[in-house]
C-alpha cells in the first residue's frame, strides 16, 4: 500500500530555510538598532498638519487645517474618509500627506472625522451619516466660508457616501473627487464580494449578535485579504530595514493607523452589506438614503475618479462606471499604480498623482481676487526736458 505524500503550499510562500537564520555578524548590527526602534516607535506622530475644530455634533468633528500658504481658492474642500479605521490617514505624516498636497496648493482644506461608534450608535443608518452628519457639515463649511458650493474628496467606503450624498444635493457641491470608492459590486470575483455573499454570509445574524461590526474582526477580515503579505512579509521587511530611521517613523505610523480600528454602526454596516455588496442597488438607482432614491445621474458638478489599479479591497471596476452613471460633462478618471492605501500615502502618489489633482481642482474652483494696486496718474501735461 503507497502513501501520498501531500506538500504543503504554503511553504512555497516562506523564504529558504537557510536564508531565514541571519549570521552572528548581522544579528549584533539588528540587537544594537533595537534602542532606537523602540524610540521611533514611542515619539511616532500621526495627524501631522496643524488644525482647529470648527463644529462637533455628537461624536463628529470637522477640522480645519491651518498652513503658512496664502489661500488661493474660495472654494472649501471637505474630505470624507470611511466609516472604517481614522481619517487621519489623508494626513499620516509631513511627507506623506493628502492635506498637505492640497494646503499647498492654496486649498481652504476641512476633514470630517466621524469619532468612534458605541453600542448606542448601533441605531444609526445610511441616512443618519448622509442626510444628517454630511448635510449638516457642508452646511456648515459653506457658511464658514461664506461661499455657496463646497468641494468634496470621498475616499473608500467615505467616497460612496459621498456619491450617494451629491446625487441628493447637487446644489450643495462644486466639484467631486471619488478616490477608491466602489459603486458597482456587479463583478462577484473580488474577495470581499464572495465573503459577502448572501448564500455564505447572514449580515443580520450578524449584527443581531453584536450590535455593531466589531474592529477587531473588520481588522482581520482586510488582514487575511493578503495574509503572506499583511502577515509575513511586513515584519520580514521590518526586520531587514530596522536600522533605517526614515523607514521605522514611516513603518510605525502606518502600524499606528492600521491597528487604530473603530466599530462600524450596526445598522450602517447591515444596509451597506445588503444594499450594496449583495444587491448592487447604487448603479441600478434603486438604493434608498430614508426616503429619498439615490439617482446618480442627478450628479452634473465636475468629477474626477482616482483608481489604483493594484488595489485588492476596491479593484478598478467597482469604480470605473461611476463615470458613465453620473450626468456630469466635466469628467476625468486616472488609473494610477498603486494599492489602496498607497494611493494617499505611497511615494509615487504624493510625488506623481496629487499635484495633478490639485491643479485639476484649481482650474474648477473659484479663486481669490486679490487687490491689485493702482497705477498713480499724473495730472496736467508732462513736464519738457
């Protein structure tokens, strides 16, 4: 009788053995770097540009982003971040900073931070955070500011929201940014769409168990998205540049805002699921925000859609027909070489893709007239030689 002998195929995925044991020489060098790991590690600073908060409702706060540079737009720009993690990943650090890119641009640059959701948040909805919290903000933003229209940037789960929010109040926004937010979950091959699946998935048991979607398990579910990556070769990379200062504040901030996980509103999450991933009512102009359909051809501001085509939580074409549903004749898409984080905080971003969408907000915002000093005339004929 023959025994099959089975392999493994994770193992294919791990380093060669011998090249995993580092020699005695390489070792000293990682144990000395190890006191000033553990100072980057306790100064690490996340939320770099310097703000004040402008209006708190419940847990909500909108801050307001001071810089050095003279404002050359009137027009505000609100960021919207998801419901899931912090939003201050739009401004992780100085060099890698979503906030800044824009505050140097002449923007008048706002961020709406939701707070942190407790069991006596489970009640709120869809229309809870749209037609309350949003409304309520660009409101408010535009009577700070004195202007009629704001700006909107939405990034991720933040970016439908906000799709769903200008196709209800077209009034309210000069200009749209939707940057790695899907709109269409038609295609089911994305990892999230097949967890989601009704036939696997019951989101109401779900919720009816804990109230609200628990961090920790939202954390390891986009954890185990990329396992060998997210698991293994991080701390391999680590490892391998742990005597590199740059790369340790860099490391640790993106460890502080990845491990910084908040629940996600209970009834929020099951509405989203439902409407969203298991029946793709946003494309179809079905989904209700309360009482009110979410048309998104009632959108006719200018757009602009930023895709990272190496992103595994929100591929491509979940973004991409947003263009083709919306009434807008101003409209833009640009594929960009990322991942879905590294599309704010990644090098190439900052350096390649954000200067281009400031200048492509400038030309579509109103600017600051500044005074122009007069020429003095003189009076009577020229004096003569």
């Amino acid at each position: 009788m023959t025994t099959t002998q089975y392999k493994n195929p994770f193992l294919d995925m791990m380093p060669a053995f011998p090249a995993m044991m580092p020699s005695f020489e390489e070792m000293k060098e990682k144990m000395a770097a190890f006191p000033k790991v553990m100072e980057v590690a306790r100064n690490v600073k996340v939320g770099a540009t310097p703000h004040e908060v402008i209006y708190i409702e419940d847990k909500l706060k909108v801050l307001h982003y001071q810089s050095d540079v003279p404002k050359a737009h009137r027009t505000p720009l609100i960021l919207v971040f998801a419901l899931v993690n912090r939003p201050y990943i739009l401004d992780l650090l100085p060099h890698k900073s979503v906030v800044q890119q824009f505050l140097k641009a002449g923007f008048d640059v706002y961020l709406i931070d939701w707070g942190v959701p407790t069991e006596a948040d489970k009640h709120l909805t869809l229309e809870h955070y749209i037609e309350r919290y949003m409304h309520n903000v660009v409101k408010h933003v535009c009577e700070y500011t004195g202007e009629e229209k704001a700006s909107l940037l939405g990034y991720c789960m933040g970016g439908t929201m906000s799709a769903m929010y200008t196709a209800l109040h077209p009034e309210m926004i000069k200009n749209f940014i939707l940057m790695a937010a899907p709109v269409d979950w038609s295609d089911r091959e994305a990892l999230l769409c097949v967890w989601s699946d009704p036939k696997w998935f019951d989101v109401d048991k779900v919720i009816d168990a804990w109230g609200n979607a628990p961090p920790a398990w939202l954390q390891g579910s986009f954890a185990i998205l990329k396992p060998v990556s997210n698991l293994i070769e991080k701390y391999i990379g680590f490892y391998e540049r742990m005597d590199d200062e740059k790369f340790l504040e860099e490391f640790f901030a993106m460890e502080a805002w990845v491990n910084d996980n908040i629940p996600l509103a209970g009834e929020t999450f099951r509405q989203f699921v439902k409407d969203c991933f298991q029946k793709n009512l946003l494309v179809q102009n079905k989904l209700r925000v309360g009482k009110k359909i979410v048309d998104l051809s009632n959108i006719t501001c200018p757009i602009l859609n930023l895709m990272a085509t190496a992103d595994h939580l929100v591929p491509c074409g979940q973004s991409a027909p947003f263009n083709d549903l919306v009434g807008s004749k101003d409209r833009k898409a640009i594929n960009f070489p990322a991942g879905h984080i590294g599309l704010s905080v990644g090098s190439k971003a900052q350096r390649d893709l954000w200067p281009q969408v400031a200048q492509w907000l400038a030309d579509r915002s109103d600017p600051i007239q500044r005074p122009t000093a007069r020429k003095s005339k003189r009076r009577g004929k020229a004096a003569r030689a």
